[in-house]
C-alpha cells in the first residue's frame, strides 16, 4: 500500500499541466504620415501714419492681429482703429476683412484726434454706412452725398464713433451704433463723440470719401490668409477676377460654381444691409445666405434665420427682399 501511494505520488510529481501556445507579437501601429511643420506666415505692417516697417506673425483673428500689431510697435492694441491693405490712405475699398493676401501690406491707422460733433436729423437716415473693426470700435464707412452727415464737413470716412450723448459705444457691434443712430428722433440735437485716424502730414486737410463703385471682395489669383472670429486661420487659394490679368493660372475645381454663386449672393445681401441697416458686414451676409440657399420658400428661410440671428429683428421686408436677391442668383438673373 504504502509502496503504490509513493508510485502515485512519483507520477503526480512527473506529470506537467499542458499550456497554451504563446501569443503572436502585436503587428506594429499603421504608420501616419510624417507631419511636416507648416511654413510661419509673415506678413509686414506699417503705422498709416509713418513708422519703421516691422514683421509679424501668427494671429488667427483681427484681436491678435492687432496684439501683434502693437507688440511691434510698442503701443496699446487699443489705439489702433481699423487696418488697410497695401495703402496707407483712410480707403475703404482697402479695408481689411477677412482675409489677407500673403504679400498685402499692412497699414495699422491709429487714434488721432478726437472731437464732438452736434447733429439734428432732418430725416430718417443719417447718411452714414457703419462697420466695425472686430474688436470693439465701430466706424464710417461711407457718407451719402446730400445726406445729413454730408452737410457737417468735420465728419469723415474712417471717424471711429466713440459715444452717442456722452454714453459710450466702444464694444458694440455696428449693427447695434446703426441701431442707436437710427433711433435718435428727427429736430432734436444730439452729439457724436468721434476719434478721427491720425493723420501724416501729406493727408491733413483731406476729407476723405469712400467712392461711389461698390465695395469688392480682395480676389487676386494668389494665397490668402482667411482670419475667422472661431477657429483657427486657414490659408485659400482663390482666382483671379480681373480681365487685365494674363498670367495667372486659374485652377478649376467641381465647388467653382457654388463659390461663384454665393460670392454674388453675399454681394447682394451686403448691399441690401447697407440699404435697410446703414451696415455693410460680409461676415452676417455671408451667415444670410447659408441660411436661405437651400430652403423652399420663404417662411422655412424666415424661420431658419430666426433660428441663428434672431437677435437681429429684421424687418419683413428686409426678409422678402433677400429671399428674392438668393433666388435671382440661383435663376442666374444676377
């Protein structure tokens, strides 16, 4: 007995449990490919009113733009009141928008002097078409001729509107000054604080006017920067629009045509918001028509803009006459 449990114990001992076989190595990560850093856009700036040439670079938005500005120069991103492209002169058919070609210039216009003008409105419209600067100052974009502001010759195209009755309106969005200007009731005098963009020597004395041919989009047949209010910056090839160009490649590409359509939609829309509003702001048209180029009808457009700009309040007719402007566009008919 004994001798048979020490036998089962020598198998026991013997014996080995079978194990699985071993796992296959993990196969490798799929290879991403290399990340190549993006080139460091620089772009050069200048003070409108004279300065030394300074380099600057990596903003996404005007707000950093002006940060950047001001780091080169050693002044307040405050004092600058609005940018111009590739001309040092208070023309607003150089303003800066959203983009930015990658050889503009930039010319940073400053405060200058400031003043108070006093205003009686004779009529419903002043005669002033206002835009913003994106961080916080609203200015003249144009002055009607014959208008009530055309008749205060102290008022000019470039006059950053600081406060309406001693209140201040740094910060508010053109739309809201357009509002308030709009509001001041006819025969009874109010008063316009104003900052004018300081001045060199060769332009004291000019009163500038935005001229008559409506504003266009800065197309040029080459890169720009595209600033946005969200997200990152992003860098566009865009196309030539001019009949003297000869030497530049046009690339075509399938969403050609939707560009074309939309770029004469915003055209559009943007004259009909100076024409109701006294605003031109390519941005909140740009949001119109994506809102209304894909709806049916009227009512379903009326409720989609609701839905993204309802602080807005447009007026009806504001309405029916951009649905119209969108379907003439789509009907080739503009």
């Amino acid at each position: 007995m004994e001798e048979q449990k020490a036998q089962n114990q020598s198998q026991n001992q013997g014996s080995v449990e079978p194990t699985a076989p071993p796992l296959p190595p993990p196969s490798p990560p799929p290879s991403e490919p290399p990340e190549y850093p993006r080139p460091k856009l620089i772009f050069h700036t200048q003070l409108a009113h004279g300065s030394p040439t300074g380099r600057i670079h990596g903003f996404t938005n005007v707000k950093e733009l002006y940060a950047k500005i001001a780091e080169v120069f050693n002044i307040s991103p405050s004092e600058i009141l609005f940018c111009t492209l590739n001309s040092h002169k208070v023309d607003m058919q150089k303003l800066l928008g959203g983009q930015i070609g990658l050889e503009d210039f930039i010319f940073a216009h400053v405060r200058g002097e400031t003043k108070e003008v006093e205003v009686t409105k004779t009529e419903d419209a002043l005669g002033l078409t206002i835009t913003d600067n994106g961080a916080g100052y609203a200015f003249i974009k144009r002055i009607k001729e014959g208008s009530t502001i055309d008749q205060l010759k102290t008022v000019c195209v470039g006059d950053h509107i600081e406060a309406i009755n001693d209140q201040s309106i740094v910060g508010c969005r053109h739309y809201e000054v357009a509002k308030m200007l709009k509001e001041q009731p006819r025969g009874i005098p109010f008063t316009l604080r104003l900052v004018g963009p300081k001045k060199a020597f060769d332009m004291i004395g000019m009163r500038t006017r935005a001229p008559k041919s409506t504003e266009g989009k800065m197309v040029n047949g080459r890169e720009t920067l595209r600033l946005r209010s969200k997200g990152a910056a992003t860098v566009q090839e865009v196309s030539v629009n001019t009949k003297k160009s000869t030497n530049t490649t046009v690339f075509s590409c399938p969403c050609r045509q939707q560009n074309e359509f939309d770029e004469r939609a915003m055209k559009k829309v943007d004259d009909l918001l100076e024409s109701y509003m006294g605003i031109r702001d390519l941005e909140l048209a740009t949001t119109i028509v994506e809102a209304g180029k894909d709806k049916k009808n009227p009512d379903d457009f009326a409720e989609a803009l609701d839905s993204v700009l309802g602080d807005f309040a447009f007026p009806d007719v504001f309405l029916f006459d951009v649905w119209g402007a969108i379907g003439d566009v789509k009907n080739g008919k503009m």
